[in-house]
C-alpha cells in the first residue's frame, strides 16, 4: 500500500513540474524563442486554457442514414487535359488525362480512358497517368459506362507527340 502511495505521490509531483511559466523573447539574429528559463527582455507566455470538456458518448447518437447523391443517367464527361490538337514534347514522360463531370458518378459508374480505341483503364478516378506515349498522332478518349457496360457520354481529343532528338 506503501508504494502505492509513494507512486500516486510522486505522479502528482511531476506533474506540478510541468505547470511553469513559458517566456518569449527574441535572439540576436531576429528569431523568437519560447523557452521555460526567464532570459533578459523576455515576457511571459499566456496560454489558453486545456480543454477538459469530456467527450461524448456515441452510443447514444442516433442512427443516420447516409445522404443519397442525386446522379443524373445522363451525366457528361470531359476532358480537360490535354486540350485538343495539343502537342507532347517528350513522349518518354507520362502524360496525366484529366476529366471532369457534370454529376457526381453513380456507384455503378465507371470511366473508361482509352487510347487509340484500345482500353487503358476502367476506374471511378478522374484521373489516370499514360506512362509513356509513341511518336506520332493519338487520340485520346474517356467516357462513362454503367455497370452494363453501355455508354453514357464520350468525349475524345487528338494530340501529337514527339520524341527527344525528333
């Protein structure tokens, strides 16, 4: 029971400790310095409050249904990067497509992102990284499909891409 004791003790000892004054002041090259030792031109530091409001208790919050976004079926994808007939210096770096839509996506959604008419990727991203691009025109597409896998909206643009040395 001693040492119980004892150990409850010195707990509310070190605590103490920790409740000292905290000083500013400022060195000799301009910076400010906060500090627990009173140094010469350093004012004291007041601190707000700790908050000790006690948190609540989620057992009793009542259940929430989570808010249903309204999707349109006929939402409308486009692409905003690259613009059309834009030009790709250097096909060795990735290249980002970048899309937006009207509408949130449905859950069932998906966006396809195709190059060439060849499927790349079929994600809920509005975003996908080409890693690496040949030489020459390409066309570049990205539309909305539903979990039929029918088409909702399409939108395509044409670039150029170049090599370094071309």
């Amino acid at each position: 029971m001693a040492r119980y004791l004892l150990l409850i003790c010195s707990m509310l000892l070190s605590s103490l400790s920790f409740a000292t004054e905290i000083y500013r002041s400022t060195d000799q090259y301009g910076n400010t310095v906060f500090s627990d030792k009173a140094p010469k031109n350093s004012t004291p530091v007041k601190l707000p409050p700790t908050n000790t409001t006690p948190a609540t208790d989620v057992s009793n919050r009542p259940n929430h249904r989570p808010t249903s976004i309204n999707v349109s079926p006929d939402n409308r994808i486009t692409i905003q990067s690259p613009n059309n007939g834009a030009i790709i210096a250097n096909g060795l770096i990735a290249t980002t497509v970048s899309t937006s839509t009207q509408n949130p996506l449905d859950p069932s959604q998906r966006i396809v992102f195709s190059l060439d008419n060849d499927t790349l990727t079929r994600s809920s991203s509005t975003q996908y990284t080409i890693p690496r691009l040949s030489r020459g025109p390409h066309r570049i597409g990205a539309s909305i499909i539903d979990e039929h896998g029918r088409q909702i909206s399409k939108d395509a643009v044409d670039i150029m891409v170049y090599l370094p040395g071309n």
